[in-house]
C-alpha cells in the first residue's frame, strides 16, 4: 500500500472519530474455555484456537502455547504493523525487515517459591531489523511514532486499570 492509499483508506474513519469521537471507542473481546483436567485454556483467536498452557519452567509439558509468549507475539504483530503503517504514512520504503521481542521473567514469583521475585516480566525488549534506505533522522521518527501508536506497546507502557471478576456459571 502507498501513502496516497492509506491516507485515502484512513480519511473517512479520521473525520468520523473528528465528529464523534464516542465512535472511535471500541471494546474488544477475547474468550477462552477451560481445560481444568489439562491445566490448558483454549483461546478463541477468531480465526482458530490456541491452547495455552503451562510453561516447561512451571511443569508444563511444552506442548501448548505460553501466555508470556503469546504476550510477547501480540506486541511484535502490533508493532511491526504499526510501524508498517507509520512508514508508510512517511512515505519511507521498507523493502522487509523482522520484529522481534524477548522479555525476562522470575518463574520463582509466579511458582510462589520467592516473595521478592515479581510475577511477570521484568524487562521486555523490542527490536526493529529493517531493509530501508531511511536515513537516521527518519529512523528515530519512525520508532518514536511506531512507539505513540502501537496499542500493545502503550498498554504494557501505560499500565491500564485492570478488574477481575468471578460469577458461577449455571448449569
């Protein structure tokens, strides 16, 4: 897609949320079932499931798909689609590149074996591998709007409230 066509597609949305900006607030959902005899939860992704379970570092039998892993893949695909998106409102050519992200975490917080190990990660890096011509000024302007617009970077930056609930299901 060039910029002419992004900024054509975008347009239209970007003058509705202008005028009503209630429109722009969209609630997403995801939902999972239990596997309680497993210690698995099959995640609906709306396109297939994905059955998360336990980590080896916790007893899993690495058979199932990590949560932190799964945290860390939602962050490098909003990323490198966001900074996707960026260069290309820029105008920048990206001929590819790769996104990756690693984070560290204490199994021993999340075990309850260490009250002063944290449950979840401690530091969480992402990394951007570019094929571009871009010049170094307009790769600090792309990492810095990839970073204002990237959803999954801002919500681990920004801490959002988080509630939890528990309601018996009727049989």
């Amino acid at each position: 897609m060039d910029t002419q066509a992004l900024k054509t597609l975008q347009a239209p949305l970007k003058e509705r949320y202008r005028e009503s900006p209630q429109a722009a607030v969209i609630t997403l959902r995801a939902r999972g079932t239990l596997g309680a005899e497993t210690l698995t939860c099959k995640v609906e992704t709306g396109r297939a499931l994905a059955e998360a379970g336990l980590h080896p570092a916790t007893g899993g039998s690495g058979m199932h798909l990590c949560s932190g892993d799964m945290l860390l893949e939602a962050l490098v695909a909003c990323a490198g689609v966001t900074l996707t998106a960026v260069a290309t409102a820029l105008a920048l050519t990206l001929r590819g590149g790769t996104v990756s992200a690693e984070g560290d975490l204490d199994f021993r917080g999340t075990l309850g074996v260490a009250k002063d190990a944290a449950v979840g990660f401690k530091e969480i890096r992402l990394r951007f591998a570019l094929d571009t011509d871009a010049g170094e000024e307009q790769l600090a302007t792309l990492l810095k709007l990839t970073e204002r617009y990237c959803v999954v970077y801002q919500t681990l930056r920004g801490a959002p409230q988080l509630s939890v609930a528990c309601e018996r299901k009727a049989n």
